[in-house]
C-alpha cells in the first residue's frame, strides 16, 4: 500500500516567480537533472528544515556537501551501519532535500553486521575516553583555524619576507589560507560523524531490546529512560541565568529595561563601574559557551552570540525581572531524573532473569554516555567550531571589500565556494602585476541578483517530501532525528482529521494555551509567557525561550531530535513530526498539546 503513495515529483514543483535562474547558484550534481530523473523519481526525498531552515546561499551549500561526505562515509565505509549508506542531497528553489540510501541486499546487511559490531563494539567499549579525546580533537581544530591569517595585500613586499630565502609571497600565504578554511570543514565534519552515527546506532541496539521484551511499551518510555543529563549545549542558558542573577546583585536592574537592545544595554553599562564589571563577566562567561548560534550552525546568517545576542537577549531582561521579583530561575532537574529512575526501575523489574536484568543495565548504562554526546556534541562543532569558521570567511571578505570585488563582507557567501576560489584567483592575479581583474565589473551585479532571488525563495513553501513513500525505513538516524518513518508520511500525504494533528509524542504532558507560530529566529523575541510554540524546528539554542513557554509543537524532528531533547530536560510537553502545523495553525489560536499521546488539538 504504501509504495503507491507519492509526494510530488521533483520534476513537477514549479520555480516561483521572479526566482527564474535560480538553478545557476548551485553546481549541478545537487540539483534534480533529466539525466538522474528516473533514479531520482522513484525515491523519497524530504526537506531537511532541522538543518537548513532557510533558502541556501550558495557558499552555505558547502556545509551540506562536508557533511554528507562525511556521514556517507561514516556509515558505509567505516563502521560499516548494517542499514544504511547514508545520505544524498539535492537543492530545490533553494531549498535542501536529502534521501536515505538504504542497504538491500540481506547477504550485504549480515555481512555489515560483522564489520558494525567489531569496529563499533571498540567504541562502545571505549566510549568516555575517546570522547574526551574527541573534545580535544574539536578544540585543536577551532585553536587551528583561529591561528588562520588573511595578510593585506602590500604596495611591494617586505624585505624580511624577501630576505627569509623562501621565494614564498603574500598570495601564497592567502590561497594557502583559504585552502585551509576550506579543509578544516571537511574534516571537521569527519570528526563530528564519527561520534554521532554510531551514537543512534547504539540507542536503537537498547531501543530494540526495549522492544523486544516489552512489546507495548511507548517510544517515550524509552527515551525518558535515558533523559535527566546536563549537556554544554545547555551551558549557555545557565550562563546567561548567573549574569541575570549578578546584574541584581550588582544594581543593575534598570538598565535591563523591556524593549531595549542589547546595544543601548552595553553602551549604558559602559558609563558606571558596576555596568563595567558586569560586561567583563560577560566576555568571560561567554568564552566558551556564548559561541552558540540561533540557528544549527550550517548557515552564515545565523550569528554567535558573541557577536549578535539580539534573539536571546529578552530572555535575558527578562530573566533579570524575575530574578528582581524573587523568583528561582534555576532549572530543576531533579524531577527528570525521579521520573526517569521510577520508569527505568519499572521495566526493569518485569525482565524475567537475572542474566536478562544485566543485559538490561550494560545497555542502558552505555546509551545514557552516547545519548550525552549526540546532545553534547552540538556545542563543540555545529556552535563553537562553525561560528569561528563563518567568521573566519568574513576575513577574507574584508579582502575582497578592499579590492572592488564585493560591496559588503557577506557578500562572500553569495558565490559557491569553487566560484569564491576562482575569484581569489583573479584578484591576486590583478593585484601581482598591476592590472584590472574581472571581478569588480562582475560580481556585483551577480550577488544582487541571487539576493533577490534568496529573498523572494523564502516566501516559497517547500514541500515536505517528494517522491515516492518507501515500504520500510532503515537509517537509526532519519527515523530517530528526522522523525521520518512510512506512517509518518502516509498522515503527512492523506487527508487531515479536522481539528486535529498528529505526531511524534516527544516529551510528555498535556497543555493548553494560544500559539505563537514563528517562521524565522528573529521572530523569537515576540514570544510570551504561557504560549505554545509552534514552529517549524526548534533549535537547541533556542533553550533559553523554553523557559517561557507552555508547550511546543513542530513540522520536523523525531523523539531523538535535538528539540526532543531540550523539551524533555526542560519538562515542556512537545508534539513533533506533525509535517503541518505551521500551515494549519495560526499565532493566537488556542491549542490543547498532548505530549503523551502525540497529538495537538485545535480548539478554535
């Protein structure tokens, strides 16, 4: 049945108005091509908005090109995931699509199994020490591309360069450089798949068991199993707590008045000694932890803290009235863990041996150390590592500002990568002997064109998925993150049931109150107390807003997403998965989110 069931063809989604010529942003293997079509028609192909939210610029591209080099490899080739191949991708009306390419051959999948359990058990075995190694690993690579310098391009060379008897100029320095920016993506995704991927694989290994011995157990039986941790990406809302708390007690409360930007906040605090010392706590506290961005880290827009805390910084004022009113702002975690600890203690009792029971506790022991650090892990690479990196290419935009090439230093990221390499090329060409490159008379008015095309693509509504619905779907990963599963599909695909949504019952509790349907992070400061939100995906940064609302509802993300997780170490009732409600639900409208059950009520 379900293999009749069909989304859209690729072919069939039409190039919005104004936004013709949108294809010549984006290298031609990662788009839809007549000479893929019958190949790519009869798969399923879904919108990854928990990565890429927003219209793709075409430097941003390169992320999804590091990173699904990487997870291929990581599941094809080096632990060798019974499953799965890992992911393909396309980008359509700038929007990216992936597909899971599975492993089908029975004979293959036993063959893998052999090869999983081997290279995979060594991790598992090893798995605290080489994660700490692996946290090192992260911070050597940020500490490298820090050490990156793009020199300003000298009138004539300097004598100590020349006298150094390296035969070695400025432009070698600048390409050596951008190669190595270049570099440091690919292999950082490298390292950061290296952790993850297995990391599903182990929680489906206990999942299963789970299962096994108690067929009716709910999905959120499970996960609620291994919940009650204290990850680094949920450092910075912890941070941002403490400076609520020193701002009163240093008597700066005034000066985090509603309304006010983070701007006329520090310029304030500048001007008394007290607003001095709280802004160095803030330089100080934020390094590491404010490296975090509103987004996931793989496009340029979305910015660190450290450099914009324009999205969080509300919560932040208003973190400071509360704790002026006397209230606790601290985050309890105490009640997760009791809940936690009392269903865990529950199923363990009904196994029916003791060799059963220890069975049960090495698995659990091992999933609760790699579901930490498929959290864990998002601070280190998608936040700290990618801010620096954006910021790094924002370096060598200055360069290009200087010469002509680009008006503004994001501009950069309007060209792809290989177009940005061509580009250096010709200005380092014009500048070693004298003469006027191309660039300046060229790539003007090539980025304010495909501006405007980004900008009218994100009024485009993407479809969910495209293609075909499989029969089965076996990648751990896009079942447990993505929330993408054949029944999932089918309700996306048939008719809604009026007045009410389904999806994945992430985290549980059952609430009421009005919607707040957000489409873009900016949007994050409308929230207010007791909302539902509703949006889209949420993000792990996002961690502070949780803290205002009553509820959360999505279109994408599965009960191992990383908005699963937060929600349910924050203890707010989450409905994810739903593929729709941000279409069908408008801000104001009363909602009723059953975490338990996985649904969400329209109630007017």
């Amino acid at each position: 049945m379900s293999g009749t069931l069909r989304f859209p063809s690729p072919f069939e989604v039409e190039t919005p108005a104004g936004c013709e010529g949108w294809e010549e942003m984006y290298p031609a293997y990662m788009r839809f091509s007549e000479a893929r079509r019958e190949s790519e028609e009869s798969r399923l192909w879904f919108y990854n908005g928990m990565h890429f939210p927003e219209p793709i610029s075409p430097f941003d591209v390169i992320t999804a090109e590091a990173f699904y080099i990487a997870i291929g490899e990581m599941n094809a080739r080096f632990f060798c995931i019974p499953p799965a191949m890992g992911v393909d991708f396309r980008v359509l009306n700038g929007y990216v699509y992936i597909s899971g390419i599975p492993v089908l051959d029975p004979q293959k999948i036993q063959e893998r199994v052999e090869l999983f359990q081997r290279r995979a058990g060594h991790y598992y075995e090893n798995w605290s020490t080489i994660y700490e190694d692996w946290k090192q690993r992260v911070i050597h690579e940020i500490e490298a591309l820090k050490a990156i310098r793009f020199p300003h391009l000298p009138e004539i060379e300097p004598e100590e360069l020349v006298f150094a008897h390296r035969g070695i100029g400025t432009s070698m320095t600048v390409f050596e450089s951008y190669n190595r920016v270049i570099e440091s993506l690919f292999r950082i995704a490298q390292i950061h798949c290296e952790i993850v991927m297995i990391g599903f694989a182990a929680y489906l290994t206990f999942y299963d068991f789970c299962k096994r011995y108690f067929p009716e157990i709910p999905d959120q039986q499970i996960t609620l199993m291994v919940s009650g941790i204290d990850v680094s990406m949920m450092r910075p809302d912890k941070e941002l707590r403490t400076l609520a708390q020193r701002a009163v007690e240093l008597g700066l409360v005034e000066k985090f008045r509603e309304g006010r930007s983070w701007r006329e906040v520090f310029t304030d605090l500048e001007q008394h000694e007290n607003g001095r010392t709280w802004l160095q706590e803030w330089n100080e506290r934020g390094e590491p932890w404010f490296w975090i961005n509103a987004g996931d880290g793989l496009q340029h827009q979305f910015r660190a803290w450290r450099d914009d805390p324009s999205p969080i910084f509300p919560i932040l004022i208003e973190y400071v009235k509360r704790v002026a009113r006397g209230e606790s702002i601290e985050r309890d975690t105490s009640q997760v863990r009791e809940e936690r600890d009392r269903i865990t203690a529950e199923y363990r009792a009904l196994l029916p041996s003791e060799a059963d029971r220890q069975a049960f506790d090495q698995l659990l022991a091992l999933v609760r150390q790699v579901y930490y650090a498929i959290e864990d892990h998002k601070f280190w690479v998608d936040h700290w590592f990618m801010s620096v990196w954006w910021n790094k290419l924002r370096e060598l935009g200055v360069l290009f500002v200087e010469h002509g090439f680009f008006r503004e230093v994001d501009d950069l990221f309007y060209l792809h990568w290989t177009e940005v390499s061509q580009a250096l090329t010709d200005l380092l060409l014009g500048w070693s002997i004298g003469t006027e490159p191309y660039g300046p008379k060229h790539w003007p008015a090539v980025i304010e064109r495909r501006k405007a095309i980004l900008a009218k693509l994100r009024a485009f509504n993407p479809p969910p998925a495209l293609g075909i619905v499989p029969e089965q779907i076996a990648d751990p990963a896009i079942v447990m993150l993505w929330g993408i599963t054949p029944e999932r599909l089918r309700a996306w695909i048939t008719k809604d049931e009026g007045n009410l949504l389904r999806g994945f019952a992430a985290s549980p509790g059952i609430v009421e109150g009005p919607a707040r349907v957000i489409f873009d992070v900016a949007e994050l400061k409308s929230v207010e107390d007791g909302e539902i939100l509703v949006c889209s995906v949420t993000e792990p940064s996002w961690a502070p807003v949780f803290a205002k609302v009553r509820g959360i509802v999505t279109d994408i993300g599965g009960v191992m997403s990383h908005a699963a997780i937060v929600a349910r170490e924050y203890s707010v009732p989450a409905v994810l998965g739903t593929g729709v409600a941000t279409k069908r639900i408008r801000t104001g409208q009363r909602l009723r989110v059953d975490g338990n059950e996985g649904t969400v009520t329209l109630l007017d």
